[in-house]
C-alpha cells in the first residue's frame, strides 16, 4: 500500500488476496453492511413493483398512440374489402 492511500475498498472491505475488489459477491455485501434478509426481500418486492408499473405505462402510452378502430373496419380485416 503506497503512502495516502485508504485502507479499505469502499463498504465491503478489503478484498481477499487475488480477489478483484469489485467482484466480491452479494453475501459478503451484505454480510458486511448487515442487510437482512427481510430488507433484501422487501428490495426485491419493491423492484419487481417498479418493473411492473413501468411496463403497464409503457403498454398504455403505446396503446395510446395506435389508430382508433372503427365500426367500418373491425380489427384484423383490410378497408375496402367486405365480408363474406
């Protein structure tokens, strides 16, 4: 360790030897910031809630944006043609 410099990587602490500080792993994350499995549940809970609300709004501002559908041409049937 060179002179000024911390002793430490940031919350996880040192690496081990050979290890790069950057792929230490979650369990040792959380084992060091002592996050509970209760809090790393309710994180998930809370991401999957986000992911869903974020792709229902996206769905409806593109649903919005479609061509209205009318009366003369249902869904799934070209203009101009007739039925039957």
């Amino acid at each position: 360790m060179r002179a000024g410099e911390p002793d430490s990587f940031g919350p996880v602490g040192r690496a081990g030897l050979g290890e790069d500080p950057a792929d230490v792993g979650l369990d040792r994350v959380a084992a060091s910031n002592a996050v509970t499995v209760d809090a790393l549940t309710d994180g998930l809970l809370l991401m999957a809630l986000a992911m869903t609300l974020t792709r229902t709004l996206g769905l409806v501002g593109r649903a919005a944006r479609l061509p209205a559908r009318t009366a003369a041409a249902p869904h799934g049937v070209p203009t101009g043609t007739r039925g039957g």
